[in-house]
C-alpha cells in the first residue's frame, strides 16, 4: 500500500530529528564540562593569589553546578542533592541555594561571588579575574 513508505519516512525523519537534538545536547554537555575543568586549572594556577580555601570553594562551586543543572534538566535525584548540600556548599551555600527557585542560576551567583572576592595581587589582578 501507499502508506507504508510514507509512515517508514516519518519514522526515519523523527528518529533522525531525535539523535540530532541528543547530539546537540552532547556537545553543549561537554562544552560545560571542557570550561569547567578549565576554570579550575586557571584556579589553581592562582592558589598562592587566592589562597587554598578559596581555589577549592571555587571547585566545588563547579562541581555544583554540574549536578544542579542536570538535575534542573532531568529528574531531581533527592541522593544527588544531598552530595551537593552536604559536600560540596558551605552552610551560608546552603541557605542561599534552599531559597533559590533557579538553582543552576543561584550556583553561578555564588561561584561569581567566590571569584570576585580573592583579592587583587601582582600575580592576580582585574585582567586574570576577567579570563576567569
């Protein structure tokens, strides 16, 4: 019959639009994740600048962000959520992202804020601050 070629056609063209839209994502995934290791290398290139505590607030900060934002994306995973909250934020972290209604976006407030403050020094100055 007629129908049978034209339902196979639909069929390729939608597992095909599909896989295009799991590629995309895929490669947007690994962009995030390409500048997040990138940011931590530029971090902790700066520790003796910034100092320890604030170079491994600034890891944990973007280890954050990757797991809130998948799970803003997919299912919340309440396990996830307690590694988050229980490893990777400090208590005033915590406060601030239980408020949140963005949760992706309140991470990058705070990783912002952590950057922000390591102070200027010979070594680092507004320049480094900027290629963060």
């Amino acid at each position: 019959t007629l129908v049978t070629p034209a339902l196979g056609l639909l069929l390729v063209f939608r597992t095909n639009a599909a896989y295009n839209r799991f590629w995309e994502g895929r490669q947007i995934w690994e962009q995030l994740i390409d500048h997040s290791r990138s940011l931590a290398r530029m971090a902790s290139l700066y520790v003796k600048s910034a100092g320890e505590e604030q170079v491994t607030r600034v890891a944990k900060l973007l280890s954050a962000y990757s797991i809130v934002l998948k799970q803003h994306l997919t299912e919340f995973r309440l396990n996830e959520s307690r590694f988050v909250e229980q490893v990777l934020l400090s208590p005033q972290d915590r406060i601030a992202l239980g408020r949140a209604t963005n949760r992706p976006l309140a991470v990058l407030l705070m990783l912002g804020q952590a950057i922000h403050e390591i102070p200027d020094s010979p070594t680092f100055a507004s320049r480094e601050r900027l290629a963060m």
